[in-house]
C-alpha cells in the first residue's frame, strides 16, 4: 500500500497496519506524538486501534521547541 | 501577602514565563529552565521528520514544575489556529493554548481579526486561550470579553530583540485590563523584562534572547532576576521621573563654608 | 486586602463583598499625610498616570483635605485636559411619583400625603414642548418605582417619545432586568443613573426598610445591567449626607472604577446629590460642607478624569459655578422635578426638600454665567441619531 506521510509517499508490503505498527517500522517513538489519519486526531491510546489503508493520509506531529 | 500570579486556574510564583525555540541543546534548554525556576514554557507543534526520528522538547520539561503552553504558530489563519489547538489538546498539552496567528513571515505580527475569532472558538471548545497580539488597548478589551484569560502584547516583533517598543500602548493595556498582562516577544535584555514589570505587567515571555546568548542558563537566571527586581520596584512604588532635581539631602541646615 | 481591580468579576457585588466598610474606614485614618505625599500624587495625576486605591485612600484622610487649592489647581487642570471647558447641559423630566417604597429621607416614599400623578402621553408631549422652548436637549426621564402603577409598556412607551424628540435621553428608573434595559437601548434612550442612595450596608437597610429598594445587591448592580445593554451612559452616586462621606467616596471610586474597566465602551457618570432634611423628620447624620462637597468632587476627578462629573439644580448657583472650576463638567438647567413641572406647577406635587431646586437660573442665564469665566455651556453634544 502507498501512504502519504507528511505529505511524502511511503510504500509497505501489506494492505493494512495499525498505527502503532506503523511506527515501530519507521522507529519513530510514540511519546508526545499526535497523528492526524485522513483528518481525525488520533490520540496515543487510539494508535493500536486504527488502520492505515492504501491511500490513507498522516500527519505526523510532535512538541517541539517554540516561543 | 504573597505577590503571586494567578491566570485561570493556575497560580504563579516566577513570572518570567520561557519560550523553547531556538536552543543550541536540549540539554542547554533542561538547565536553562532549571536554573531559571520557571513555571511556564510555550512549546511548538511541527510535523516530524520521519527521517530524522527527532524526539522533540518534552524530556526537558518537568510537568510537575512547568504548565506546558503549546502555541500555534504557523497558523496563518483561525482555522488553522484551532486545529492546531485540537492537536496539541490530543498530544497530551493539555487544555491551555497561546494563540499565535501571523500570516506575514517576515515581521510575524499577529492578525487580530483571526486572533479574535479564534478565541472566541477555543474558548467555547474550553480552552485557556492567552492570545498573542499587537499592543492594541481595544483589542485586549475585546480579547478580554471573548473569554480569553490573559492577553499578551508584543513588546517589538518576535526575535528582534529591539525591547519594549509598545511600551506607551502596553501601559494603557495595564490599565485597562481586567485580566493578566503578559508581555511577549522582542524582549531583547533582562532591562527590557525588568521595564516591562516596573509598568505593572503582570509576566513576560522570554525565548530568543535567551536561547541564542552565549550562555542560555546565564542568561535565564539574569532574566529571571530581572523580573523580579522589575516586579518588587512596581509594588514598592516606583517614584515618578522628574526634570528638576528634588534634593534627597534635607534643605535646611547647609552649613555654611 | 487586594486593591487593585485585577480580576475577571461577575458583577459589582462580587467586587463589593471584598471590601468591609470598617476596614476601609481604617485604612483611611491609617494615612501618614505630609505634604510631600500630596504632590507625589498631584504631580502622579497631573502627569495623566492613573491614581491607584492608595493614592486615594492618602486623599481620603482628613488632614489630606488642608491641600484643597493644590488638589484644584490639578483636578481643574485635569478636567479642562480631557472635557475641554466644555459644560454640557440637560434637564430630568418626572414622568411620575409614584413610588411603593419607603425611604425615610425621600418625599416619595409610600407613606408620603403627596398627590401622585402619572404623565400620559399627551402630558408627556406638552412637557416636551416646554423643554424644548428652554433649549435643553438632552433629557433625564425619572420616575418612582412601582410595578404596579408604572408598568414596563407605559415607561417604553415614554422612552421611545423622549427618544424620538430628543436627541439624547437618559433615564433615572428603579432598577429593571437586562432584557428591559436592552430594550429600552434599542428604542434609543442611551444611560442609565442609578444612585445608590449609600454603600454603607448597615444604614442602607435602615434607610430603605420596605419595598424593593430594600435590596441592596440589586440595586448595587444595576449599572452592570446597565452596560451589558450596551448603554453608552451609566451614572452613580450616594446620597451625600446619609454616611460618612470619605468611605462613601472611597465606594464611589470603587465603583466608577470596576464599571470603567468592566465596560469599557461606557461612559461613567458620577453625581453629587446632597441629602437634605426631610418634611419626614430626617435629618442627615453626616452633613456635608461646601467646601467637603468641593474637595470630594476634586479629588474623584483626579482619579477619573474620563468621567462626566454631575452636579443637579439642588446646589445654588454660586456653589454650582464654583463647583465648575473643581471639575464638574455636567449640569442640570431650569429643571423642574414633579410631574409636568414644565408645564405647570403644582404645590400638591411638590414632594419635599429632596426635589428642592435651589438654582432657578434659567439655562440662557447659567450658560451667560459660564461664558463669564471662559467656559463652553454646551446643549447639545451628542446625537443619538448616529446609533442608525
């Protein structure tokens, strides 16, 4: 399936993955992050529950340092 | 009685507030913050980058010392303000958000039409919204009645580091204002944060001149210092400036030479 | 004791209930008064910074009151800076006496042999006329309270006529619920006076024993309902006379203040009613001076100086023209204070020495006498016609 990351393609060998799942590939801690899936925020506790298809859409977001 | 800072809910006791942009380090931010004794840090909301796999600031924050005040910066607009309120409400920052609406890049200058929608909307939602603002007296009333519980004029623009330019419009702000004052950006030496507290400002936000000093956590203890010099002057009574001289030495008995 | 209005409050009372009458009464004879601190903060207001509670509180003290020509030079000085010489005249008209309360100074009271009468709305018209033949255009519609003999529809109805006829009218009515208030503001009229007699608590209830003036938290947020109609006018006062008048000014402040802040887009108006013996027997405990009344006027206007200062036709004209040079910069001219009293006079409508007009000056004299010493008597400032 094809996913867009933060706007930039990413190819994976299956139909379908749970978010969680999908970070542990990309190795991307899940501490303080929030995920946009095709427009729903998804919160920490929703990442095991919810699918990534084909097509599906994240935004990716972090605390960063600010003013 | 102590002289502590109440906004919404929360009470105060540092009033330099400290923004977590631009530092060298994370290590450099932690002690920053540390030394400092802050207890409010604004934090920004970026997309990650997947390759990068950067961890962001949250280590260096103590949620049991510091209120987290994620702001929306990048929103140029109050849609977008708002969704980014909504994430950073989802990542876990909890529900106080300072507004950042600056839809031109060179000076970021708050839009306050959008600024004021947007508080409107965050507060329905039941945010604590302190908008950033330019130090416009009407719009801090106008902020004040939509809900917001703090209102923070910029003191010149974001990183110019050029002081408290708006000072004649902060003071009228002060005096007019029903809810917290907090001073926010181009705050540029510990004199400018101790001059915006000698004018009654109840806080200030701090990031850049902190963050690219040579010596951050110097730098935040001078500032923190600063605001409390600044803050013990305004409740001792500042005496008012004066042409003439005003003899501090008694006038009668000079002796004769 | 927090001094400073720095908190989002809901309603006046809020604010009221954190300040006690006897602390206050303290705090103001705690004052060192030296000479030096008296121009610190004359030259503090002289320099347009806003005075604080401290600073009146200094002002408040009894030896504070010895300063009263340098408080002048700077409260005139201050009053000329933000109204100009500017003296804007208008004039009540009483739309009735009725009145189911019992105030035991007032010559309304239920109790009181007066004959009540009521204006139609043709008495109110012929009224207008009268009015309008002395000039004065800008109206303050008054009236006793009672639900019962002055209904809701008849007082809106007044208010729309008045509104239609003048350019800017103003009412003096008990105290009524937000939505009669927006009303009232959407058919024109643009203020609201309510005084609240006194903010003493205790003397109050013994002031105001019966009818619905007996509550006082009512009453003490009146103006709140007042600007959350979007009035452009709110006025008070106490009755000077019926408590002591440094803790009764110190209230005052309080209040112009919170209204100021709260809103923002009204304008306060703060009056000088002095209480006079009764027909009753009431006799005001703590009379004022000429002088008291002046340095009182003085001294709130270096704390408010973007408020309108009131002083009526109960004062005589020579201590309403000095009054002027204290700051006064409103005034009543040839009012009558009983129902069509411009029209005609009724002895048996005569309520007493609370609607005693001590200034029978007719407004071309008061505005000629003005003139006299450089000032701009002004009969028509504002157009309510602008709101369309």
């Amino acid at each position: 399936m094809k996913v867009f990351i933060n706007d930039k393609e990413h190819s994976f060998d299956v139909n379908e993955l749970e978010v969680s799942a999908l970070l542990k590939e990309l190795g991307i801690k899940p501490d303080g992050l929030v995920i946009e899936l095709d427009n729903n925020v998804l919160t920490f506790n929703d990442f095991n529950t919810n699918l990534v298809k084909d097509g599906s859409r994240l935004e990716l977001i972090r605390i960063f340092g600010g003013g | 009685m102590k002289d502590n800072l109440k906004i919404a809910d929360k009470i105060f006791n540092n009033r330099l507030f400290l923004g977590t942009g631009k530092f060298p380090s994370l290590k450099s931010l932690k002690d920053s913050i540390e030394v400092s004794e802050v207890e409010m840090v604004t934090v920004a909301l970026r997309r990650v980058d997947v390759e990068k796999q950067d961890e962001g600031i949250i280590s260096a924050i103590d949620r049991t010392k510091q209120v987290l005040l994620p702001n929306t910066s990048g929103a140029r607009n109050a849609q977008e303000a708002v969704r980014l309120a909504k994430l950073a409400r989802a990542a876990g920052c909890g529900n106080w958000i300072k507004l950042e609406i600056t839809p031109e890049p060179r000076f970021l200058l708050p839009d306050p039409i959008q600024t004021l929608e947007a508080t409107k909307i965050l507060v329905a939602e039941g945010f604590i919204v302190l908008p950033y603002m330019n130090a416009d007296p009407v719009l801090a009333k106008l902020l004040e009645e939509a809900g917001a519980a703090a209102v923070m004029p910029l003191g010149s623009p974001i990183g110019s580091n050029r002081g408290l330019k708006t000072i004649d419009s902060v003071k009228i702000i002060i005096e007019q204002s029903n809810i917290p004052v907090v001073v926010d950006a181009g705050l540029g030496a510990p004199s400018d944060a101790s001059l915006a507290m000698e004018i009654g400002a109840d806080a200030v936000l701090v990031n850049t001149a902190i963050a690219i000093a040579r010596d951050p956590v110097g730098m935040a203890k001078a500032f923190s210092d600063a605001v409390r010099a600044g803050r013990l002057a305004y409740i001792s009574g500042l005496p008012l400036k004066s042409i003439q001289a005003n003899a501090s030495s008694p006038k009668e008995g000079v002796p004769v030479v | 004791m927090p001094l400073a209005l720095k908190k989002v409050c809901q309603l006046f009372s809020d604010v009221f209930r954190e300040y006690d009458y006897k602390k206050i009464k303290g705090l103001i004879s705690e004052q060192k008064v030296s000479e030096e601190g008296i121009l610190r903060i004359l030259e503090k207001a002289g320099s347009l910074i806003q005075l604080n509670f401290e600073d009146l509180l200094f002002l408040l003290h009894p030896d504070s009151k010895k300063y009263i020509q340098e408080v002048q030079k700077i409260a005139h000085k201050l009053t000329i800076q933000r109204h100009g010489k500017v003296i804007k005249f208008y004039a009540p008209v009483y739309l009735s006496n009725e009145c189911c309360n019992s105030c035991i100074y007032c010559g309304f009271n239920i109790k009181s042999p007066i004959v009540r009468k009521t204006l139609s709305i043709d008495e109110i018209e012929q009224e207008i006329k009268a009015i309008k033949e002395l000039g004065i255009q800008h109206i303050l519609a008054v009236s006793g309270e009672s639900r019962g003999k002055i209904k809701f529809p008849y007082l809106s109805d007044a208010c729309s006529l008045l509104a239609k006829k003048f350019p800017s009218t103003s009412i003096e009515f008990a105290p009524m619920e937000l939505d009669e208030y927006k009303h009232l503001f959407d058919i024109g009229i643009e203020g609201v006076v309510s005084y609240q007699e006194t903010y003493n608590t205790e003397l109050y209830a013994k002031y105001h024993p019966a009818g619905p003036k007996k509550s006082m938290p009512n009453r003490l947020n009146t103006l709140d309902r007042a600007g959350q109609a979007g009035m452009r006018f709110v006025g008070l006062g106490a009755l000077l006379g019926l408590s002591e008048l440094a803790i009764e000014t110190f209230f005052m402040a309080l209040h112009a203040r919170y209204l100021e802040k709260k809103y923002w887009r009204t304008s306060v108006n703060l009056s000088f009613p002095r209480i006079r013996p009764s027909e009753t027997g009431f006799i005001p405990p703590y009379s004022v001076s000429d002088e008291e009344l002046f340095y009182t006027i003085a001294i709130l206007r270096l704390f408010l100086p973007d408020s309108n200062l009131v002083l009526s036709t109960r004062e005589a004209p020579e201590t309403r023209d000095v009054a002027v040079l204290y700051g006064i910069n409103q005034m009543s001219a040839g009012s009558k204070t009983q129902p069509l009293g411009y029209t005609e006079t009724k002895e048996e409508l005569h309520a007493g020495n609370q609607f005693y007009i001590a200034d029978n000056r007719t407004p071309e004299q008061i505005a000629k006498k003005l003139e006299s010493f450089g000032y701009d008597p002004v009969f028509k400032d504002w157009d309510a016609g602008f709101r369309e």
